[in-house]
C-alpha cells in the first residue's frame, strides 16, 4: 500500500520502532526488500538516490517499485528520494510518483540551507508529497554526496554535528516534515577509524528543542564483520571496513525516538559477498540468475536482521490502519 511516511513517522514516535529505508538500484535489491518486509509485517521506505536513476532510469525503476506495491498490497510503502539536491529534481520526482523527497543543503551555508528547503517543501506540500532535508555534517562518501574521510571527521566531529538550537530555527523557518542529524555517524563502508560512538545526547537535546519532529539518521549501515569477511576471502580487497554497531542504531530507535534509519552500504555488502562466493566457488557458472537469485535471497536475510533491529517487524497493520484514518489524499502522481 502507497503512502507518505506521515503515518509511519506519527507511529514510530514514540512507539519504540524506526522505520527502515532501503536504497534500491535495480530489480534484484527491490524484489528482496518487499519480499522480507512482507514476510515480517514491516513498513517501508524505498528510497532511490540520483544516482539510481540515472544508472536504472527512472522509468524502469517506477515500474519496479509498482510493481512491488501491487505485488505487495499489505505492506506500507513510501517512496523517498534520497539526497535531492535541486528543487528542479524534487519536482521530477513528484512528478514521477514519489510520496517523500529529501532536500539535501546541508553542504551550503546555512541560509542557502533554509531557502533551498523552504523552496522545496513549498512545491512538495502543494503536490502532498512530504520532506526530508538535512543539517549537520556527516563523515564519508556516498555517490556524489562527499563528506571527509574517516580519520579526519573523528578527529574534529563535535564541530560537524546537528547544533540542536540552530535546528529548532530550520525547522520554523523551513516548515519540512523531517530532519535528518548528524549524531556520528557516515556514509559507506569505511566510516571509522576507532569504534563508533553516536551522540544520543545530541539526539535528546535535538528532540528536546523540536517536540513532535521525527529525526532521521543517514550512514547507519553497521558493515557485519562476517560479511566483509567473505567479500575478503572470495577475492575481494575492504580491509578495515567499519559500521554502526546494530545495538547503537537500536537504542537510538527504541529508546530515544529516530523514526527513520538509512540503508544502503549492508545490502552492498551482502549481495557482492554472495555473488564473489558464488564467482569463486563456482567458475564454471554463467548464468546470472544463479548468482543474482543467491545474491537476492541474501538481501532478504539481511533487511530481516535490520527489521528485527529496528523493531517494526509486525508494525504493517497499524501503519495501514493509521495511514487510512488519517484520510490522506494521495500525492498528485503520474497514476
Ligand atoms: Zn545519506
């Protein structure tokens, strides 16, 4: 079922979940992560970068992630688009289906921020559509969104991180429906020289100042050793590559309130350990549903571990129900 992520944010609040967003680049990556949040009765957010269209093309992933929704019917769906950067892009989204849209300025002055967002949830809320937008600065790289490198962020991330009072003014002055925080954590596979320590009391003092706001933690994969194992044992080269520990994300979903948690980098990493397995212990195979369809149910496995660890395993239901009551009309879409 489509819908924004107001219902799913309204419930996960304060009900001990966060809601899980999972980038999708291509079939394989979509079909898994419907397929486990079926299985687990779980919300959704699928979410797809410039990135991703530009290397799937649009038109193709929307008839993906239609056919997910209908394929799916019990299963709350939003479709996000993850790190907009222009407004120009926000509005081909909307026009493209999406229920939610990032805005993200966080890489310019903070001014240019606040106009940039402003603009942006002024075209969206017309459209229904809801939005993200960004303040704060987080550590690594992801496509085309550059942060600094690992060593260089730990060193001085105080400075980089989410300033509670100045997001409590972006929040009046933007009128944006979600932000997403720095609190420690980066983007990719390679986020920390030494262990990571998210903020939580930035996450306090943040929800303190801007009551009823739901945060949103990008960079959150936590990398599992064994799957950087084997990507190393079947020939692969990610020495040092570190993550989120999952019971830091969990704590900061159930006990102090992040209802959304960015996925990206973990089903990276379990679908090329499972094709490097497949390439290594199998050279004579050619047949790319042999080693995509492992590659697929791998995926599965690991959006069940992260529904499990972000709790909204069994949350469909409630999100449906809310998101009826709410009586919402749709975005304005191509449909
Ligand atoms: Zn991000």
């Amino acid at each position: 079922m489509l819908m924004t992520t107001k219902p799913m944010f309204d419930l996960a609040y304060d009900g001990g979940f966060g809601i899980g967003a999972f980038n999708v680049n291509n079939m394989e990556i979509a079909q898994a992560v419907v397929e486990a949040c079926a299985a687990e009765k779980s919300p959704v957010i699928l979410q797809i970068s410039k990135g991703a269209r530009a290397y799937a093309n649009i038109r193709f992933l929307r008839k993906i992630i239609d056919a997910c929704v209908e394929e799916y019917p019990d299963v709350p769906i939003a479709i996000h688009c993850d790190h907009g950067d222009t407004v120009d892009l926000i509005r081909a989204c909307i026009a493209d289906g999406y229920t939610s849209v990032m805005i993200d300025g966080s890489h310019h002055p903070y001014e240019q921020n606040i106009s940039l967002s402003a603009e942006a949830v002024k075209v969206s809320h017309d459209a229904g559509v809801v939005v993200e937008a960004e303040l704060g600065m987080l550590g690594g790289i992801e496509e085309d969104v550059v942060g600094l490198d690992a060593a260089e962020y730990e060193k001085n991330v105080e400075q980089f991180l989410t300033d509670p009072q100045q997001a409590k003014d972006f929040v009046e002055r933007t009128g944006i429906d979600s932000l997403a925080v720095a609190i420690g954590t980066s983007h990719g596979a390679f986020k920390f020289v030494h262990e990571a320590k998210l903020a939580f009391d930035r996450i306090e003092q943040i929800m303190k100042l801007c009551p009823g706001l739901p945060l949103v933690m990008h960079g959150s994969s936590s990398v599992p050793e064994e799957f950087v194992n084997l990507v190393n044992k079947y020939g692969g080269k990610m020495p040092n590559a570190k993550g989120v520990p999952e019971d830091q994300i969990a704590d900061a979903v159930r006990k102090y309130g992040v209802c959304k948690v960015n996925i990206d980098t973990d089903l990276r990493l379990a679908m090329t350990a499972k094709i490097r397995e497949v390439f290594s212990t199998k050279p004579e195979e050619f047949d790319p549903r042999k080693y995509l369809g492992p590659a697929r149910d791998a995926i599965v496995v690991m959006v069940k571990r992260k529904l499990k660890m972000l709790n909204s395993a069994g949350k469909a239901d409630q999100v449906a129900a809310h998101w009826k009551k709410l009586g919402q009309p749709m975005p304005n879409q191509y449909r």
